[in-house]
C-alpha cells in the first residue's frame, strides 16, 4: 500500500463507501459479465433482480407516478424503496452514483405518507416523485465531489441548491446524485473516484456527458426524471446518446443558484440546469412544477416568467395543423463536421415527417458554427485552466483528457475578457438577425419557428453560444445494414475526418439516435410542445416506454 498514490486510496476508499450504502439484498450476487458477453443492461439483465410490483412502478413515467401516490393508490415508501432498488442495481451495472441516501430518501417518504393519511391531499405537485440530481447540485448533509478526488475531503454541503428547495417543498424525493466526468466538464463521463460509467444500451460505448450518470440511471429505469447542467450539450448528450429526452432550457428561466461550478465566475455564457426524462411529457411537467414555485423570487438572474399553458396549447394545435402552418429550418451540416450517417437518417426522417403534415422546411445556413465553438472555447478558458488545476491539486490525481489540458496556462486579462464578451455579444446578434431575416423566405410571414438539428457532432453545438434553448428527442437507432457513409466520401477538414475514421457501425448498431430541436429564448413551451408532436407522431410510446 505504501507504494500507492494517496489519491488511489481516497477514491478506492469513497467506491467502497458507495456501495456499503446499498442493502446487502439489493447487491448483485455476481458481477456482470464482459460487455462482449453482454452489451446491454436494460431488459431483463436488470428485471431479474425486481419484483413485479417494483418492475410496474419503475417502468412508469414521472406524471403516472405522481397520479397514483397523489390519489392514494401507491404509497411514497412502496415508490422510493423500488426506485432506490433499482438505482441501486443500475449503479452495480453501469458506474453511474456518486452519492447515495436512501435512508433519508425512505424517512422523507414515510412523512408524506402520514400527511397524505392525515390531510387526504398530496403535499404538492411531486408528491411521492423521486428525482435524482446530478452530483454538482448540491443537498445538505450530502457530499459534492464534482468528479475531484480533492473535493471528497469537503465536509457534506449544509446548505442546498436553490433547485433542490424547490423539488422538496413541491413534494419531491431525492435519493442519489449521478456521476459526472472529472470537473463536470467533458463528454464522456469517467473520473478517477468511480471509473466510466457505460451506456446501458451498450456497455462498449459511452453515457455522454457531463450529465452522463442521469442519462445511464434513466434508461436503466432508476430513475423517473432527473436534473442536469448544461453549457455546450451536457443535458442533450447524455439524453440523446441514452436514448431519453432532455431539456436544456433558456438561461435565466430555472434557478442555478447554489449549483458548484468548475468555472465559478465565468458569467459570459453561463451554465443552466433542466430536466432529462424518458417521456417527452414529464419535461413539461417539470418545468410547469418548478415554474409555479416562483424561482424569480429566490434567484436573482432568474426572469419572471412563469409557465404559459396558453402558449403551449397553441403550439401543438399549430404543429396538428389546426392552424396556421409552421416553419422549421434544419441544419444538416454546421460546416464543422458532417453528421454520422445515423444522424443524417434521423435528421431527414424528422423532416420528412413535419413535411407530411404540411409544413414549411427550410435550409439553415446562420453564421458560421465554426466561430461559435472558438468563442466557446475562448470564454471557457479564460482563466487559463486554474480553478480545474488547481482541484486537482488537492489531491495529486492526474488530469483526464478535457479543454483544460494536462496543465494550466496563464490567465488571460481583462482587456481580453472584454474582447471576447464582444465577440460573443456580436455573434449573438448577427445569430438573432439571421433568424428574423428568415421572415422574408418562409412564406409564413413569421421567422423560423424552430430549428431540427443534431444535438452532437465533434465540437459543442451552437445553441449552447448563442443562449437559445433546446430539447432532444429520440427518433431511431443505429442500422448497420443501412447507415454507411456514402462510397468515396470526402471529409471536410482534419476534423470531419477523425469522425469519420472513428464511425464503427458494427459496434454502434442498435444504438440510440435522436435529434436536437431549437427554439428562442424563453420559448420552452413551444419547443416542449413541438417536441411532443413530433414524438407522438413518430410513436413515443414505442421507444420511451421499453427499459
């Protein structure tokens, strides 16, 4: 032992910690085989363990849950204890918690209960909901490492995220944090305290990141609906790679005070957290539920906009065509990297859809992406890489591959912070007038409704620059029999290139696939609307329904 680096010690010491808290009965008799025995943890790999009672209650989504513990059919302690379980049984297949309470999650049940039997109405709109978090939101009297071994010697948080307060008073149960990559920033998710954390669909390939474990703990079915961050995809990626839906709402529409951060203080574009589900429904639900407590009056920089119903009604009766008809732009290249096949499939299978219904589709051709991701990647390494290097200190552990590098550089000035807030405020406009100028050409009158784009390929999407909003839905999977690159492609640049060297359609078959749909800032109800539409025409519940 003496020969083994302190930092090994601490993580191999919490890893031990973890799965001490999970009941001896709730543990796997034996590990999981190789993933080349068995890719895939959903089904029946993770059935097996659960009773039929649990299986029902587990595999029902967010709204049917909160039906059936608000009327008093199930009891909130029946609900917690399946989810524990079955996260509990995730995490031993896939890698996906960072922390675990379930004892306090199983009391808080039990108090709901008695206030249902006393009162005879639920506490509030979540009643009996359990909602996991991802680890960089904080809860009192529980850990937040942020994937830094350094952090796990923080004595547990005392105080809470804004977001969280709002989950409890609206009746919520919160039971685990998820694993995120070593700072919370990066698209695969893998630290040095847990290891990777494996996409249930197929344990070869990756959850995403950096909200990896609530997209692997959804898709095992081990949880209803969780909460993540998002500055460059870390809500979509996650969403979309595990085949659920994801929104990463508009900055300054849901609370992130109180949320731990790798870049306190870098305000230019800033991070957001929103909800990741697996029925498209449970993201409006969500958001109808945390709106209604008021956020604005507990978060400065949240705006005061509560949710509009009205608003979301009208889109849906626009996208079924019993108005006027709708305009969406589509992008089928950023210019930067060209989409997989898959992703191609699944772009046009989108627009062939809104099509049929009659509605108008346009080329998406806005300022260039590739400037977007430089001034990203400009603003997020302002402070040269210190506040990450500098975690990592605390314990000596070695860096994992992200934008920060192996070591830190010199912060820049604020001369050139200044510059690069104007580079981002200018293409922010020239993105703004781009959209407006499409009023001219849609044939509505009206600009662009919304945007069909992938949610990733090669460097962040835009969206996450120009402050717009975006969901993720999924559309299909992986075909190996038909998603291959056209005979004699021709990559874009170096960068294209890699993509399309690392396209493996043997080991991706069966994959999930989904799209990215865009909308303005501050039009979540419409985007959730459209996103709706678009999923039940595809047939939601054949995809978001199977664990």
């Amino acid at each position: 032992m003496a020969n083994i680096p302190t930092w090994k010690t601490k993580a191999a010491s919490k890893r031990e910690e973890v799965l001490n808290l999970i009941p001896s009965e709730w543990r796997l008799p034996l590990p999981l085989p190789p993933p080349s025995d068995l890719p895939c943890a959903r089904g029946e790999t993770i059935r097996q363990y659960l009773s039929p009672t649990e299986i029902k209650i587990t595999e029902t989504d967010a709204m049917g849950i909160v039906e059936h513990t608000s009327s008093g059919k199930w009891r909130c302690e029946d609900v917690a204890k399946a989810f524990c379980h079955r996260a509990a049984l995730a995490h031993q297949m896939i890698n996906c918690l960072h922390e675990i309470f379930f004892q306090a999650a199983i009391e808080n049940a039990r108090k709901l209960d008695r206030y249902f039997d006393q009162w005879k109405k639920p506490y509030g709109p979540l009643h009996g909901l359990p909602v996991s978090l991802k680890d960089s939101i904080n809860v009192q009297d529980v850990n937040t490492s942020m994937g830094y071994i350094g952090w796990l010697n923080n004595p547990p948080n005392v105080s809470e995220s804004e977001i969280v307060k709002e989950l409890r008073a609206l009746g919520a149960i919160l039971y685990v944090k998820t694993s995120v990559p070593q700072g919370s920033f990066s698209g695969e998710t893998t630290n040095h305290i847990i290891g990777r954390t494996d996409n249930p669909h197929n344990r070869h390939l990756v959850v995403g990141g950096s909200s990896g474990g609530e997209g692997g703990l959804l898709a095992l079915g081990g949880s209803p609906v969780g909460f993540g961050t998002d500055i460059g995809g870390s809500i979509r990626v996650p969403a979309g790679w595990n085949g659920c839906y994801g929104l990463r709402p508009s900055t300054g529409r849901l609370p992130y005070e109180g949320i731990a951060s790798t870049l306190p203080g870098q305000c230019s574009i800033p991070f957001v957290v929103g909800p990741l589900a697996r029925s498209v429904r449970d993201l409006a639900f969500m958001m109808k539920a945390v709106l209604g407590m008021e956020p604005w009056k507990f978060d400065p920089l949240v705006h005061e906009v509560p949710w509009r119903e009205i608003q979301y009604e009208m889109a849906m009766a626009r996208f079924c065509g019993s108005r006027e008809r709708l305009a969406f732009g589509v992008l089928f290249s950023d210019g930067v990297v060209n989409p997989q096949p898959p992703v191609l499939r699944a772009l046009r299978e989108v627009v062939d859809l809104v099509m049929s219904l009659g509605h108008i589709v346009m080329e998406w051709k806005p300022p260039s992406h590739a400037r977007a991701v430089k001034i990203w990647r400009d603003i997020s390494l302002i402070d040269g890489g210190k506040a990450f290097h500098e975690a990592l200190a605390l314990s000596g552990e070695p860096a994992t591959p992200t934008i920060f590098g192996a070591k830190a550089s010199s912060p820049v000035d604020a001369s050139t912070v200044m510059e690069r807030n104007v580079s981002l405020n200018n293409y922010r406009k020239a993105y703004l007038d781009y959209w407006d100028s499409t009023a001219s050409i849609t044939g509505s009158g009206r600009p662009v409704d919304a945007l069909i784009t992938p949610f990733h390929q090669g460097p962040p999407p835009a969206p996450g620059k120009v402050r717009y909003m975006a969901s993720v839905l999924p559309v299909t999977q992986v075909k190996k029999k038909v998603d291959k690159y056209p005979s004699g492609y021709s990559p874009l640049n170096e960068t294209d290139s890699l993509v399309y060297s690392d396209y493996d359609v043997d080991l991706l078959d069966g994959a999930p696939v989904g799209v990215q749909l865009v909308g303005r800032r501050l039009q979540e109800e419409t985007v959730l609307a459209l996103t709706a539409g678009i999923s039940h025409q595809l047939g939601d519940t054949r995809r978001s329904k199977r664990l």
